[in-house]
C-alpha cells in the first residue's frame, strides 16, 4: 500500500482507471489528490465499492462533435516513470510525446523485427522494459505481440508457450537466461525463434555461449536507462561480441567522459553520457518531474550523465563495467562487480552472483560475492576456497572475492536488477 500511495502523491495523480476485477479494485489505494476512481468494462459487481464510475456507461452517454480538447504537442509530457529505485526511493522520469518514435530502432535495429514477427517480452508491467518490448516500437515496425503474464516465473511453462505458439523474437532479463540455459532446452522445439536479445542488466559471456551453444542464437543485448531508449544495441548488421553491450544507437550521441567532463580513449574507463538537447531527442527524458535539483545533477551544457560506467573498445563496442557506485575501490584498485560476476558464472556451481563492496580496514573496501548455487552443490568452506581459486586463475588475483557468501536468493527490482545497494546494507 505505501508503494501506491507514494506514486498517487508524488505524481499527484487524479485519476485511477482499473478494470473490474475484485483482486485489482482492492488494491487500490487512496490518496489526497485521487478525484476520480472509474472502473473498465462491464460491471461485475454492481454496488460494490461505491464511488466508482462506470467508464464505458459515462462515454457511451456523452454528446457527441462540439469542440474538440486541446491536441497535445511534441514538449507535452506523455507518460512518467517511475525508477526500479536501486540506489534510493523511485524517481519520476518524465517523456514527452516523442517518446514513442525513439523505440522504432528498439524494435527494428536490436530486436530485428518485421511485420511476420511474433514478439514476446518478458517484463513485469511495472517496469519501463514493458513498453521497450510490448507496444511502441514493436506496432510501428508492424509485428505481433504475444503477451504471457505469470504470478511466478517458471522456466518450464515459459518454454512450453514458447514452443507452442511459435514465437520467434524473444527478450527477457539477463535472470531469465540464466535458467533458460540450465533448463532441457533439447525437449522443447524451438524451432521458429530466430532472435533473442537481453537489456537490465549487463549478460555475463558465458550465459551467451550456453544459449548459442543449445539453440544456435546468439543473445544480442541492449543497453539503457528508464530515462531513455537502448542507447546502446547489438544490430543485425553486427557480429555480437558476447561480454559487450553494443555500439550507440544512431539516434543519440554517446560519449564516454572522465570526472572532469573530458572523453576517455579507447579502453579506459569512462562515464556513458549522451550529448543531446532535453526534448529534442527521441526517446530520451526530458527530466524528472518536479524535480530540478535531480535534473540539473544529472543534466548539464546538453550532456546526460547516466551514472553508469564502460570502456570502449577499438572497434566501437562497449563494455559494461557497473555503477559508479557499484565499483569497488580495493586498495589502488577500481573494480568493476560485473567482471568479477562474469568469471563465477563460469563455474557449474554458480546460477547467479551478486559481487559487491564491503568495508576493510586495510583496502578501503573487499570484494564479496553472494552466490546462489546450483541444486547439485553444497556451500561449503571447501567451496568458497575452490570458487576463490578459480577467480584468481581466470582473472587478476587482486579480483578475487575475500568473502563468499552461499545465499537462496538475491534482493532484485521488479524489472529484475540485482539490489547491489542493498547488500551492501547487509555487509555495512
């Protein structure tokens, strides 16, 4: 209930519309600013929860021709996020009405698709990840979208619909690929997909070296923000490069920055920053709502600061390195969590990591790896010493992780990020 509340108020919202449904209607909640509760569709419950107007009923019944309402403009603003919230409470990412026009290179230059396209994503509706992957970018582009919603993710029943109907782009969570990989893939027939791509979060190379090796395609993965569309993408007309998130979208300018504003050169680490002007590029925010203080942190002389971390290679790609906050400052060295992650999820004990910071008196700050492990497996001090070692054979020594810790489940958004900033939480 304090989650909904606090969206009603923030974006002081005025109206719900929900459909009829007793499970929905009692969820929601209400707030100071809510005038109008309506309900959609038949209904099911006449005199249930009074108050509630009829949608369809007070439509049906109004006059039509007259004046028309005021035609929105491109600067209006057209929907508000709100953020997965993995380094504080949600924010409010404002588009404007341009925003649907940046997911045509979502659809049509990363996810490949075309108008014989059957299109499934796997995102909560919560997420800004639904509208990447369910209803902008991919109706332009004229595909079909196969829509599965589910209380609890099982790997199994995700594959049967799969099969069953033919689906043939696919896109889900890095999370989701990493129990599709374990799963008996050979025992579903999987034959029409012709695409897969990933975004969320930055896909370790071995989890796309399992998938091709089981299904003969590869994961292209797409990197953004709530407060954009895929700035980055692995197209059609590239060979992937598994551990990498792609080149920049040709509708915005990416740039790679140090502390002092400057551009890194190739192979050092910089911050991803797009140089555009708010409003004026497709897809991109045009602040938080409300909010000016947050805006001009993150938005200043044109260029977005996204927070995020790459180094850029020869050929253009980038490499994901994590969240400036993320990193882990060891001693005199920066350490990125994800490469750390990528060298465990190798291991066949390891399902899913999490590697993080946690204070030291000496280094400043050690490197801990939460892991989930897989059925057959134990956590064991013998264990955590074997995972250890095979850090610092695959690896820098100084990466390797002085604490392991064996867990049953990492804290994650809805849209599925690992809450990094949680854990270190737990380990402050």
């Amino acid at each position: 209930a304090k989650d909904l509340v606090y969206r009603n108020n923030a974006a002081r919202v005025k109206a719900i519309l929900a459909v009829d449904d007793p499970e929905i209607l009692a969820e929601v909640e209400e707030s100071p600013t809510v005038a109008h509760f309506i309900k959609l569709g038949p209904d099911k419950l006449p005199g249930w929860l009074p108050g509630w107007r009829n949608y369809d009923e007070e439509t049906a019944s109004q006059p039509t021709g007259g004046d028309l309402p005021r035609v929105s403009q491109n600067e209006d603003v057209m929907l508000l996020y709100f953020t997965s919230g993995t380094t504080g409470p949600p924010k409010m990412v404002a588009h404007n009405q341009l925003y649907p026009l940046g997911h045509i290179a979502t659809a049509r230059f990363w996810q490949n698709l075309h108008p014989a396209s059957l299109h499934l994503t796997v995102a909560d509706s919560g997420w800004a990840k639904a509208v990447w992957g369910k209803i902008f970018g991919q109706w332009l582009c004229e595909a079909a979208v196969f829509v599965y919603d589910h209380d609890y993710f099982d790997v199994k029943k995700l594959l049967e619909v799969v099969s069953r109907h033919r689906v043939t782009s696919f896109c889900a969570p890095p999370t989701i690929y990493r129990y599709l990989i374990r799963a008996d893939l050979d025992a579903y027939d999987l034959s029409a997909l012709e695409w897969a791509t990933t975004a969320g979060e930055a896909l370790n190379p071995e989890i796309s070296r399992r998938f091709k090796d089981k299904t003969g395609i590869d994961i292209r993965e797409g990197y953004g923000q709530t407060e954009t569309t895929p700035m980055l993408l692995t197209t059609p007309y590239m060979a992937p490069r598994y551990g990498y998130l792609g080149r920049p979208n040709p509708t915005c300018t990416v740039l790679l920055l140090d502390a002092d504003n400057r551009p890194v050169p190739d192979g050092e680490v910089g911050e991803i920053c797009i140089q555009a002007q708010p409003g004026r590029t497709p897809g991109l925010f045009i602040g938080y709502y409300e909010d000016p203080q947050r805006t001009a942190a993150v938005w200043a002389g044109g260029i977005y600061h996204t927070g995020d971390l790459a180094i850029r290679a020869e050929d253009g790609c980038f490499q994901f390195v994590g969240r400036d906050d993320d990193v882990i400052k060891a001693s005199s060295y920066r350490i990125g969590p994800f490469e750390v992650e990528s060298v465990l999820m190798e291991h066949p004990a390891v399902v899913e990591c999490a590697v993080t910071g946690v204070p030291d008196a000496q280094r400043g700050q050690a490197v801990k790896a939460s892991i989930i492990l897989a059925p057959e497996y134990t956590g064991s001090p013998a264990l955590a010493r074997e995972l250890q070692q095979f850090v610092k054979d695959n690896t820098a020594p100084y990466k390797c992780p002085r604490i392991v810790d064996f867990v049953e489940e990492l804290p994650k958004t809805i849209s599925g990020k690992i809450r990094r900033v949680e854990i270190r939480g737990q380990s402050s």
